[in-house]
C-alpha cells in the first residue's frame, strides 16, 4: 500500500468517525487556518480526556470512604470488665529473709551487701528484726544451689483481694466474689471485675453501676527502682481484651471519691486497602486480636528470645525466669517500652469504653465511718 492509499483510507476513516473534529482536520477544502484551529481544540479536548481519566484513577486507588458515626440507644449494655491494680507489687510484711536476700538486690529494695536502700521510710521495728536480726551469709549458705521459685513469690507477697477491695456494690446489691478475678500484670497480681462479660447494665446513673471502696495498704509498700506513686491503677475495658495497665491505666489516689462515666463505643473500620486494621490477625495466646493482645504477645516473644525465659505475668508456656535470669528480663521490657518495638494496628472491629472522671476529697467524718464499717489503719479510695 502506497503512501496516497493510506492517506485515503485515514481521509475515508475520518470522514465516518463519530469523532467530528478529526473530520474538520483533514477535509482538505476546510483550508490551512481552519485545519490548524481545529486541530488544536482537538488537542486541547485530548489533553482534558487524558487529565481527567488520570485523574480518576488516581481518587480510584486512594481508597477514599465516608466516615460513619451514629448514636444508639439500647435497653442493655454490656459492662466493661474493669482491672483493678495496687501500684506496688509487693506487700513488706510478706516478705521473708530469703525473699529479701534474693530479691532484694533485683528490686531495689536493698544494695548489694543486703542493706535498705531507703531505710527511713519503713517502720525501725520491723526494719531492726529482719536486718539486725537475721545472719544473711549463713542463710546464703543454708539454700546455696536450691532453685527459688519466683512465681511462689509473686504470688505471696501479692496485695489480697480481700485487703484491697473492702467494699463492693453492683446494681445496689453486694458483689460477689466470683465476679472478680485474678489477672496477672507488669503491676503483679491485679483483680478484674466482669472479666467474663456477664454483667449487663439496664440502667444508668451511679446507683445501678459498680461501686468500691478500696484500702492501699500503704504501710505495706517497699521502695523498689520502679516505685514513684501511692494509690492504684485501673482500667475499664472490653471483656474480650486483656489488661494492659502499665501502658493503659489511669490513676487513682486515696483520700478521694471518684465518680466515673462510661460510655461504649463499637468500632467497626474497613480492611485493606481503605485502612490499615487488622481483620484476621491471629494471637497465639488469646481468642480475639485487640493492641493490648498484641503487645503483650510481642513483649513475651522478645523477651524469650533475648533472656530464654518470660515474665511471671506473661502468657504462653515459655519456663518463668529464675532470679538470675530476671533483670535480662526487666531490661528487655525497659528497652521494648521505650523503642518502637511491638507496633501494633488496631484492630477493624473493637469495642471500647471512653470515660470521663471528676473526683471529690472525702471528708473526715466519712473516712472514720469507713473505718469503723472496715476495720483498716490507712486511707481509703472509693
């Protein structure tokens, strides 16, 4: 095919398009000027085409959605499970000669050589008849090579649940005290009320909620490397997440009463590609996803791998560190809290309870009351 055919054939094509200004270009009785003219709009009509089409495969890929928010209001809710934790791990009356040998030096309770880092601020009787009256090197070689039982410690010398919950209410009855239970946290032993999710709520106001009245044994604190505050930390939070107060709490100080508002939030998010939640990510050591799941899982993991062993608090079936094996293990959750190490997504679907607080100081004749009621030497919170 010569040059003069293809020109006829592109003329004849042209001439049948539905595309009108490619006519326009190349009737050849349209005259130079015309032909240019229409030859440039038809460029400038090209270029829009193209710019626009980008264009809308650009917003395609971005992903964008609508943000959806709607208030409902229910006959029930479900009741946060709500963790509650003395701020120290360690109660001072149970702890033994050996305990203190041990760990004392682990802690920062003691030096080296078994002497009070702090001796002021623990009463001069007790302090006299351990230290004065206990021979240390002898008791260093009375359990030479037996293996001390760290978890056996935890436990022990853990505040009691009947020590710091004096008082408790729910829906204007009294608790029971199967409706708390044990939940181990970088704090040590801890309480979680409505850990299972059964305790709905009918009705607002503070009569139909939770109340407590709660003792901080505050005679029984020892000052460890970790030791800043006196009172407690808790956590309301869904039944279906594990506490993770050190991170997440908030503070509670004796001497106040505190009136708590919650409120339940449901997330639900779209996956990938429109966000970057998490939809199927699996836990090892817990039946559904949530951050806290997450950290803690990391956390154990990491320090598995570093030290060989996990904390007491830690999940899974890795062997609990040895007290030779525990301050690898407190440095690594030193290093991992204040890295970014154990980045967690949030999950697409979460369930959570904001909260707003406001606290009055209680009067004296109300604290006396408390005491008679309770039977304790020290402040209250409730």
């Amino acid at each position: 095919m010569n040059e003069m055919e293809e020109k006829t054939n592109f003329t004849v094509f042209a001439e049948d398009s539905d595309f009108h200004g490619v006519r326009q270009v190349t009737r050849a009785n349209n005259g130079v000027p015309r032909r240019i003219l229409w030859g440039l709009m038809l460029a400038v009509a090209l270029g829009v085409l193209v710019y626009n089409t980008t264009q809308q495969v650009i917003n395609f890929f971005k992903y964008d959605h609508i943000t959806k928010l709607d208030i409902t209001f229910v006959h029930e809710l479900v009741f946060p499970a709500l963790t509650i934790c003395n701020v120290n791990k360690h109660r001072r009356t149970a702890l033994t000669p050996r305990d203190i040998l041990v760990m004392g030096p682990h802690l920062g309770m003691t030096d080296q050589y078994i002497n009070l880092t702090h001796p002021e601020v623990y009463p001069e009787n007790w302090a006299r008849t351990m230290f004065e009256g206990t021979d240390w090197a002898a008791l260093n070689e009375t359990y030479k090579g037996q293996e001390y039982d760290l978890e056996d410690f935890y436990e022990r010398t853990a505040h009691k649940f009947k020590d710091m919950v004096q008082y408790c209410r729910w829906e204007g009855n009294t608790c029971e005290d199967e409706s708390w239970e044990e939940d181990y946290t970088h704090y040590s032993k801890c309480y979680t009320f409505n850990k299972a999710g059964d305790h709905p709520l009918k009705k607002a106001g503070s009569a139909n909620g939770l109340q407590v009245v709660l003792y901080d044994e505050s005679d029984e604190y020892i000052e460890t490397d970790d030791s800043e505050d006196l009172g407690f930390k808790f956590l309301p939070h869904s039944p279906e997440e594990p506490p993770f107060l050190k991170e997440m709490g908030f503070g509670l100080a004796p001497g106040f009463h505190y009136l708590i508002a919650l409120q339940q939030r449901e997330i639900k998010g779209l996956g990938n590609p429109y966000t970057e939640c998490e939809e199927d990510h699996k836990t090892e050591y817990y039946s559904n996803y949530s951050v806290p799941a997450c950290r803690i899982e990391c956390e154990t993991e990491l320090i598995y791998e570093e030290c060989g062993c996990k904390l007491v608090e830690s999940p899974g079936t890795h062997p609990v560190c040895t007290d030779k094996e525990y301050d690898c293990a407190e440095n690594m959750l030193l290093e991992i809290e204040q890295s970014d190490m154990c980045l967690c997504q949030n999950p697409c679907h979460a369930i959570q309870y904001p909260f707003r607080m406001s606290f009055l100081e209680l009067r004296e004749a109300t604290v006396e009351k408390l005491r008679k009621e309770h039977p304790i030497p020290n402040s209250l919170t409730a």
